[in-house]
C-alpha cells in the first residue's frame, strides 16, 4: 500500500513517482519548483524525472480545475505537462471540503487521489495519495466489501480528516473518505435510500459525474469514483459502521 503524501500550505513540493515504462524515473528527490508553461502533448519516448505539487492560486476556481493546474510533470528532456481536463475522474466537493480523482495513466501510469480544503477562496491540497495500476501490488481480498474489481491496488491516507481509502483497477477506481462533521450548503443534493433500505443517501451530480455520500455518527463517509452509480450504492451499503475497528473493511 502506498502512504499519502502530506503537503503544507506554503510549500510547493516535488515528488517523484517511479516504475512506469516508459518513463522509468528512478530519481527520488523534493525540492522548490515554479510556475511554467504546460506542455499539452505527451511524448511517449520520454523519461519521467518528477512530479511537481505547486501551490494554489486565485486562478484555480474549483477543486478539479485546481488539481489539473497545480500537477505537474517534468521529463528528462527538460519539457513540462500538466493533466488535462478528460483526466479529471470525479470532484466530489461538500462546502470547503473535496475528493479529487484524476487519471494520469497517460504521464506516470497512475490515479492520484487529492484531498483539498478551501482557505480564503484557494483550494489547497492537505494531502495525496497514488495508485499504481501498472505496477503496484495486486489484491484480491475485498474485505467484505461489495467492490466491482477481481483485483485491485490499494492506497490509503489514515493519518488526516478525512481517513481516506482508494481502490482501483486499469480502468475505475473508488475512493471512500471519513470526515469529521462539518457544515456545508445542501442545494443541488438529491436523497436517496437504497434498495436494502438500509442507510439514507445523499447524491451531487455535476457535469455528469456523480458521487455520493452519507452520516453516521459524527462523520460523513463520501464515495466517489467512476464506479457505476449503482455499484457505489453497492459498496455503500457493504461498508460497516464507521465505529468498527476495521473500517473500511466488514469483516
């Protein structure tokens, strides 16, 4: 499993991301960066040196545009690129608080999983996590959960709020957040309560992408992800009391 990657307001953070062919990186270095020029087409010849994390801007007026903006990618041949907007997963935003989920397999073979806060009108990333669905370990064990995957690689961030758990294959990926309560505006937020009846749900749809998300407790569990909607509800509803020693896992 890989660790999140903690990130503090006012530091812009390199990380370097190895294992993935063709880009084989193997330097593993932090250090300070700028703000450059993003280079929009991706060369599959060349080599991944790093990852950059740059700070947040006025500029960034969501949490998705936010992420695409402050990633970015330095290759061995001294060019840049940041995401685009089809890498954009989902968003899954509650007030000041989201989940962003990009797909960067095209740049380092990965999803990245981005936990952000919104502080004087700038979204700033509390924490990152990676999942390496080209070389990253492989499990089967679902833990009880209703997981749409044969297998799967795993990444967690458990040391922040939220407590945040991601599952992914070559093509979806889901990830589970646990927050501490908090207030936020309900406009735009359907509920729902699924087929078993066993929890109230609430859905935010915007742009096509959905998530969804529910109480229990004093937390808020988000679930977001390019899961069909109906097989985040499945995993919802397998998901046991946020009080369980396990959690996420129901068994």
């Amino acid at each position: 499993m890989k660790r999140a990657i903690c990130l503090s307001q006012a530091i812009i953070l390199l990380i370097t991301l190895a294992g993935c062919t063709p880009f084989n990186s193997k330097d593993n270095n932090l250090q300070k960066t700028s703000n450059s020029q993003e280079v929009s087409k991706i060369k599959q010849n060349r080599e991944l040196e790093l990852v950059a994390v740059k700070e947040a801007t006025e500029k960034d007026s969501s949490p998705s545009k936010a992420a695409i903006h402050q990633y970015e990618f330095h290759f061995k041949d001294n060019s840049k690129s940041s995401p685009s907007k089809d890498s954009i997963v989902n968003e899954a935003t509650l007030g000041n608080r989201s989940i962003v989920i990009l797909n960067t397999q095209e740049l380092d073979c990965n999803f990245a999983v981005f936990d952000y806060e919104n502080e004087k009108n700038l979204w700033r990333i509390r924490s990152l996590i990676t999942l390496d669905v080209k070389n990253g370990q492989y499990f089967k064990d679902k833990g009880g959960l209703k997981l749409p995957f044969e297998k799967f690689v795993v990444a967690t961030s458990t040391d922040s709020n939220p407590e945040i758990w991601s599952f992914a294959d070559h093509k979806n990926i889901v990830a589970v957040a646990k927050y501490k309560e908090f207030p936020f505006e309900s406009s735009g937020i359907n509920t729902l309560t699924s087929d078993s009846g066993k929890r109230k749900y609430y859905s935010y749809k915007k742009n096509k992408k959905e998530f969804i998300f529910y109480h229990d407790s004093e937390y808020i569990v988000v679930i977001s992800g390019n899961l069909a909607f109906k097989d985040m509800i499945k995993l919802a509803d397998s998901l046991p009391t946020v009080s369980s020693a396990n959690f996420p896992r129901n068994n």
